[in-house]
C-alpha cells in the first residue's frame, strides 16, 4: 500500500514485515544530502546498511516509496516508534543550512496531509514522542531532521493542518518569525524527547548525556516512547521530556549550556527548543 502522490516505486529489504501497531504517527527525516529519490532508494538496497523509510522526497518534489505503508521501516533508532509512524526522508538542498528546496517543502505538506487523512491522524507536534509528528532525535543521539527542519516541526504541522482543511501548501520561505534556536537570555525553551540512560534510585536522580548528565527524576515526566505505558516509572530505556515550557537564566557559550530559571540548574543547550526568543 502506498500513496497516491507516489513517483516510484523502490522497494527496500530493509524491514520488519507487517506493522505491529495501527499507525498513528508520521515522523520526518533528512538525507543528509541532496539525494535524487532513485539515489536515495539505491542506498536503502543495501542490506548492510540496515536502514530504510517509506517514502522519500526529492528536491525535485518527486515521492519514491521503499517500504510498503503496512510495514515497519527501519528509520528512526526505535522499534516503538517506526512500529507506529510513516517515515518520511526529505532531501537537502544546502548542506550548510540543512534546508530543503520550496518544491521538497509542498510534498512533503501534502504527503504528510494524505497520510493524517487516510489513517485518521490528528497532526500535533510537542517536541516529544507523544504527539503524531516525531523527528529522529527523539529516539536518538542525532541532529536529524537537521536544524532548519527541526525548527519548522511546529509550521509544517500548522501546513499540513491548513491543508487537511483545504488550503493549498505554503513554500518554506514563507515560514518567517521562526525563533531562531540561539539561545539567550529570556529565551523561552521546551525540552526535546530523551532517553534515560543510567538510573540512581536511591538518590531518585536519572542520567542523560544529551542532557549533561544526572537530573533529578521529579522535575521530568515519562513519554511513552518504549514500554507504551505513561506511569512515571522510569527505567533505562525510558523516555522522558521536562513537561513545561521554561526560561533561560544564563549562558555559556564555551560549554553550549544554558542555566534554566525553573530548574534552578544547568542543561545543554542542545536538549532544548526555542520557542520564543530572549533578549
């Protein structure tokens, strides 16, 4: 099964058969480069490679389709998550920027609008792997999407609404006011999804590198992103995000951390998203 809006198709053997899950996810990759789809379906022939994804989109706007919509790809680091979503690789047109082309853009907003169409998916995306738009990283220790995605995850997820609704796809250089991911002070951050990575019962701390190291167990909340349960148990392995919005205090530069008001402690920059800028 695969969509209409599908150019090619090149079937990978890099997958898992039949999904386990009822789809209810859509997550966006990058290439890391400006792939052709045919390039892009030739990579994903390779079994030692191990990867693949269902669709792929071109800087042309063409769709290539490797992995049937009713098996599990292997995309994203996570069996949970590729389980449930449709994998979508996006191609860049500056390898500088990690940007795609205006034509890359309008596919993929109308690729992801048939998919959320077709299988009942309400589009939402809050930088954790709970809503129905995911990226890599949450599963990961990956920049994918790519900065200049990532940073769009909450326009494209608005675009494809739009589109679901009726309106015709934006080009991505319309996609203006973004905050720009630099953090300062008085930035307004959310946490990306992690993984926890080492436990301390005792002490009732867990531990992320991406992070920065140990935080202490009641500041965050569970995802769902490995066991399917939200019980706040967190184990190794279990995912986890800092459940509200919060501001930067401070900032160092030399070791990309920034100090959170709310926490009253410090965190990599790069576990955390902009959401509106500081000063």
């Amino acid at each position: 099964m695969h969509s209409s809006l599908t150019n090619k198709i090149i079937l990978s053997p890099n997958n898992s058969g039949q999904r386990t899950s009822k789809v209810t996810k859509v997550t966006i990759h990058h290439m890391a480069g400006n792939l052709s789809i045919e390039q892009c379906g030739a990579i994903f022939q390779n079994t030692a490679r191990q990867a693949s994804s269902n669709y792929g989109i071109g800087s042309d706007g063409r769709v290539g389709c490797y992995v049937d919509e009713n098996c599990r790809a292997w995309t994203s680091s996570s069996n949970w998550n590729d389980q449930q979503a449709i994998t979508i690789e996006v191609a860049d047109n500056n390898l500088s920027t990690w940007s795609i082309s205006d034509k890359a853009y309008s596919k993929l907003i109308e690729l992801c609008a048939d998919i959320c169409r077709r299988y009942g998916i309400t589009p939402s995306y809050d930088g954790t792997p709970n809503a129905s738009f995911t990226e890599h990283r949450m599963f990961a220790p990956t920049s994918c999407p790519g900065e200049w995605i990532h940073a769009r995850m909450p326009q494209i997820v608005k675009d494809v609404k739009a589109m679901m609704a009726g309106s015709k796809p934006t080009t991505n250089q319309v996609q203006g006011n973004l905050p720009d991911q630099i953090l300062t002070v008085g930035s307004k951050v959310r946490s990306i999804g992690m993984l926890v990575e080492k436990v301390d019962v005792a002490n009732q701390m867990i531990y992320n590198s991406v992070a920065g190291g140990w935080i202490p167990s009641k500041d965050v909340d569970e995802v769902d992103a490995r066991d399917g349960k939200k019980d706040q148990i967190l184990n190794v392995g279990s995912g986890f995000a800092f459940p509200h919005e919060m501001t930067v205090g401070k900032v160092d530069v030399p070791s990309d951390s920034v100090y959170i008001n709310e926490l009253g402690y410090w965190l990599k920059a790069r576990c955390l998203n902009e959401t509106k800028e500081g000063q």
